[in-house]
C-alpha cells in the first residue's frame, strides 16, 4: 500500500520510508554496540511492532531471539483505555535473558509501564525498550526508554504497523488520516 492507494484518505505523511529507514540504521548500531556479544531477547508488541521488528531484527550483527506478546489497551478507536490484557503470552523464560522491548509507538505510556513491571517480574538480566515513536503525553509516566526513533506531535497516525480499525498497518511511511475517516 502506498499514498496513492489512499486517495483523499491520507492526510500527510509525517515520516517516510527513507527517514524510517535511515534511522533504523542508527538504533540497530547503537543497540549491536550496546549488547556487544550478549544474546538479546526482542520482545515485540503484536500487531503494531510487526514492522519495527522485521526491519530493525535484520538490522542487528549480533545474536538475537524474537518472541511476541499481544496485550490489549486500545479498542478500534484513537483512545487510551488504560486497561491492559494479556491475549498471547511469551514463549519464551525471561531468566538470566537480555530483554529488548520493541515497540511502535509510545502515547500515554499505559501500556508499557504495565509491560516493564510484568516482564521484570520474571527475573530478565535486564529490561530495556526500543520504540519507533514516541508521544509528548509518554514524558508523564516514569518510564526510561532507551532507544526512541522519532519523536512526534501529538496527534493520531497511522501505517509502518500502526492501524486504526486495523487497516493502514501495510503503509510503508508514518501519515496522518484525513478528518472524514474518523466520522464513518
Ligand atoms: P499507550 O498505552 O497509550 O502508550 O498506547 C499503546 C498502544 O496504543 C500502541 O502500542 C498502539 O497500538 C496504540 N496507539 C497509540 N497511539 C497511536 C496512534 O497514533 N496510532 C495508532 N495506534 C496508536
Ligand atoms: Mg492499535
């Protein structure tokens, strides 16, 4: 799926493919230098972090292990629920492992703060997170990212695995939805 595909749909793109790209780049050689020669668990965040996780695993020279997780703190709208369920578990021990959270997307920050005090409680070497983005209202919660993308304006986007209503995941940029789509 590309802009033109979208029609009068899409609103703006606010990162593309080259900027995603490019600074893909830039986290993948700080995280291989980061870990050195230690093993790495990426943990992604299904759906969204489907994308992050493709491009940035292939990215990285050093040993590394995928597992996914899916919680729920969003309906199909654009609002925070603040209520995070477990709907697919890791397969994976946590024990003695380097934990790298992968994320698409940081908002309220809700979800991740959920997610540190879940996975730390499974005894990990170590917890760290990755995410593409990063929301203005994530600076509230006292969380430490380590590895941010992009910071962006406050405002709903879609595409590089974000949805809303589950489709636009497929866009290969980061855009912004026209009004009408939201009054359907
Ligand atoms: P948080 O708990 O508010 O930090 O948001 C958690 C989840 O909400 C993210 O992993 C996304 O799935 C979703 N989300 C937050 N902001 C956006 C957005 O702008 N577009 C699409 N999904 C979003
Ligand atoms: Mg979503």
């Amino acid at each position: 799926m590309d802009a033109a595909d979208m029609g009068d749909d899409l609103e703006r793109i606010l990162l593309s493919e080259e900027q995603l790209s490019s600074r893909l780049d830039e986290l993948a050689a700080q995280i291989d230098a980061d870990y050195a020669a230690k093993d790495v668990l990426l943990v992604g965040v299904l759906k969204g972090a489907v994308m992050v996780m493709a491009d940035l695993a292939r990215r990285l020279h050093g040993p590394v292990e995928m597992d996914w997780m899916a919680v729920s703190s969003y309906g199909s709208g654009t609002k925070s629920s603040g209520v995070v369920r477990i709907l697919k578990d890791l397969d994976a021990d946590l024990t003695g492992r380097h934990v790298l959270i992968v994320e698409d997307i940081i908002d309220s920050g809700l979800t991740l703060s959920w997610l540190l005090s879940n996975l730390r409680s499974r005894g990990p070497a170590s917890v760290e997170i990755a995410t593409m983005l990063r929301k203005p209202d994530a600076a509230k919660v006292e969380v430490d990212v380590r590895y941010v993308g992009f910071e962006i304006p406050n405002e709903f986007v879609v595409g590089y695995g974000l949805d809303y209503a589950e489709r636009y995941r497929n866009l290969p940029f980061v855009g912004t939805l026209a009004p009408h789509v939201y009054s359907h």
